[in-house]
C-alpha cells in the first residue's frame, strides 16, 4: 500500500484497519473466504486498464490478444475442475449469472419456481424486492416443517401443479445435501428447465465432497467468492447446446466491457481449486462445520434441520429469548462476526431474525481445525446464552485475539 498511503491515506487508513479487523477476529459468516496473495496480485493487475467487449477471439476493441489468452485460461480450467462443456466467466456476480440464465430461457410473466428466501433461497431466486418477483410469476417452495429439509415429494407435486419454466435449486443458508438428480427429474416432468445455484457450496462441488450439478441439471451457476476462495465475481456452466444463448444473454444483453483483471484473478483461483491441496482444505471446512455444529448442540442450542452437511449452519434462538440481531452484535464485541439470519417459519423482520447463521470456509483457510471449532462453539454459546455480560464477552475476545494471532490470514 505505499502508494495508496501516500496519494490516499484517507483509504489506506480504512483499509489498514479492515485488515486488522479481519487478521485480529474470526470471520464465521458463510458467504465470505479468504483469497490467496496471487488471487490479489492478479486483482489488483494492469488488466484493469483495458476494455474487452464480445469474447476470446471476437472483441470490439483492439489490442485484447493477452486478455483472450486470461479469459480462455480462466473458462478451460473452470471446466476442468467441474467438467463442464461450457462456460461462462464474465458475470459480475452470482446474481448476474442468475439473470443471465433468466433472460436465456424465460420470458418476462413466465413462471420461476424456487426456494423460500426466508427459508433458505436467495433474493435473486425470485424475492418480490428482487428483478426475479417483478419480471416473472413466482412460485416457492420451502422445508418441511418437521425435518426443516426439502421434501422433493412437495416441490414434485407444486411443479406440476404451477408448471414452471424455470425450476431453481440450490441456497443461502441451507445446510444440508442438495439432491441435484431428483430437482432434473421435477423439472423433466413438467417440461421445466432446472438451474442449480451452488454459489455457496461451488467449493465442495467442485471437489466432491457435496455432489456436483454440472452436466445433472442444465444451467449452474455460482459466485467464485465463498467456498471457492476466489475473487469476487460469477461464472455459468452449462452443455454446448446452451452455450449461444448464455453468452448471448451476458453479452451484448446485460453487461458491457468484462471485467478482466477479476477474471484473470477467476483463472488463478481454478488453477488453486484444481490442485490436491484444495480438495484437503474443502473436507476440512466440512469435518470444521460438523464439529462447531456438535459443539454448539452440545451447549444445548437449537441447529436448524439438527446439524449440517455443508459448511454452513442455521442456530435458532428462540429459546434464548434473544434476536439474530442482538446475538450478532454481542458476537461483534468478541471479534466474532457472523450474520443474523430468518430462520423457518420466521416471525420476525429480516432486519431482526430468530436466527443466526455460522460458516467455517474463512476460519479453515486460516488453518483452523477441530480443536479451534470447539473452543469457537464453546465461545459463541456462552454469548448468546448471556448476551449482556460485557465482562465475558470482554474475556472472549481476549481469547479470539490470542487464538487469531496463531493463524494468519496469509500463512506463508
């Protein structure tokens, strides 16, 4: 940061502290990971510099020989890693990747079925704030209310009885295995597409410690943020037959000019995800979430569904008689950021929540394993079990510092 201190301190000095905040705490929310010193270095590269409109091979601006090699890289290894004939690395986002697929298949009034958001879907799988609810007819699926999973029996019989055109699997804050073969079925029967959302699980997808969507339904589409530890961005993957009107829909239908010094940073974090060492890191987040969640019931908290297959899980605090909200910010206090979250059959404001959800991708990046994933249990039952006793949470995060200082977040 020599230079930005020096042009900008205003910036560095924010940036400094955000460094300390995430080197000095336990970052447990889901969604977030920790990219490498390469996968920086290639974001913060002279690919900023450059327009690269159309695609490897057919741009609309000169001189784009190098970012057609970074781009070609970037989709070759994406494929390799989840076998896939064709993909798409450009989308800014997973949402964006979700649109594309939207705008790919669908038109606007055609129906879109999907998850709950307050049960587990997201915003862009066809919540009424979201592009999703406004241009399409949405019908929504949630989890039984006694297992709190997906009861494929139900989706079945809703699909048949909407009729989709597009039927989405796949989560935000679900924490069990998604049967991927079983929502292709759903869809076949009613003469729907089906688009997997693994933006949270592309990581344990990718290395099969979740099964993988690629060439089981027809569109997938993922972040490569999250458990796949890259920059932050989307991709879409999908069969040849698909490719047209995917890359048709990205570009020139809803973005311009790539943004090519992310999709060089893509490139380096496929090259990472293909390595064996990355498979290790992708059982360990798994082994990490299925002891923290142990922990945690062990302290006589409520899990969501009873557990946890993934890296992600869902606590319920209602019997705490506290919100996700004030359970957040008491976690805050000790250097534990996690997010509150709605829970199944919510009642409160999603703004407020019952519920708070935990991940482990972030804290196993560091190199954190089980023995951290039980004193880190331990921590957050205590709080929330106590959220006004500033003494123990002043006594909490003396330890999250002292443990924190023990794995870097670049280990070298």
């Amino acid at each position: 940061m020599s230079y930005l201190s020096k042009t900008d301190p205003e910036i560095a000095d924010i940036i400094e502290k955000e460094r300390l905040r995430q080197t000095n705490g336990l970052e447990l929310i889901a969604s977030e990971n920790l990219v490498s010193h390469a996968v920086l270095e290639a974001m913060g590269s002279i690919m900023t510099n450059k327009y690269a409109e159309g695609y490897p091979g057919k741009r609309y601006y000169g001189g784009c020989e190098f970012h057609d090699m970074a781009e070609n890289l970037a989709r070759d290894r994406l494929k390799k890693l989840f076998g896939a004939e064709h993909a798409n690395v450009q989308p800014h986002s997973g949402t964006q990747a979700n649109m594309a697929v939207y705008f790919a298949t669908m038109s606007l009034g055609d129906t879109l079925m999907s998850m709950k958001l307050q049960q587990g879907g997201h915003l862009s799988h066809g919540s009424p704030v979201s592009f999703t609810g406004k241009f399409y007819k949405v019908a929504q699926y949630g989890v039984d209310p006694e297992t709190e999973t997906i009861d494929y029996g139900a989706v079945e019989e809703l699909a048949k009885k909407e009729k989709p055109k597009m039927l989405v699997c796949g989560a935000s804050a679900y924490p069990r295995t998604i049967d991927f073969k079983a929502f292709q079925s759903i869809a076949d029967g009613v003469g729907a597409y089906c688009m997997a959302d693994i933006a949270h699980i592309a990581g344990l997808c990718a290395t099969g410690v979740h099964p993988n969507s690629v060439g089981v339904v027809n569109f997938t589409t993922t972040t490569t943020h999250k458990t796949l530890r890259g920059p932050r961005g989307g991709a879409i993957m999908c069969n040849s037959e698909y490719a047209p009107a995917i890359d048709k829909a990205i570009f020139p239908g809803m973005q311009g000019g790539p943004l090519m010094h992310t999709i060089a940073a893509k490139a380096v974090c496929f090259e990472e995800a293909l390595k064996p060492s990355f498979k290790v890191y992708s059982q360990q987040v798994v082994k990490n979430a299925k002891v923290l969640a142990e922990t945690l019931m062990n302290n006589g908290l409520r899990l969501v569904s009873g557990g946890t297959d993934n890296h992600l899980m869902l606590l319920d605090l209602t019997a705490q008689g506290i919100t996700g909200l004030e359970a957040e910010v008491a976690l805050g206090k000790a250097g534990i950021t996690v997010n509150k979250n709605t829970i199944p059959n919510e009642t409160k404001s999603p703004f407020v929540t019952s519920g708070l959800r935990v991940g482990t991708p972030a804290v196993t990046s560091r190199g954190m394993k089980e023995a951290e994933m039980r004193n880190i249990g331990n921590w957050i039952a205590m709080i929330v079990k106590d959220v006004q006793n500033e003494t123990a949470i002043k006594d909490i995060h003396a330890k999250v510092h002292a443990m924190s200082s023990k794995f870097p977040i670049y280990p070298e």
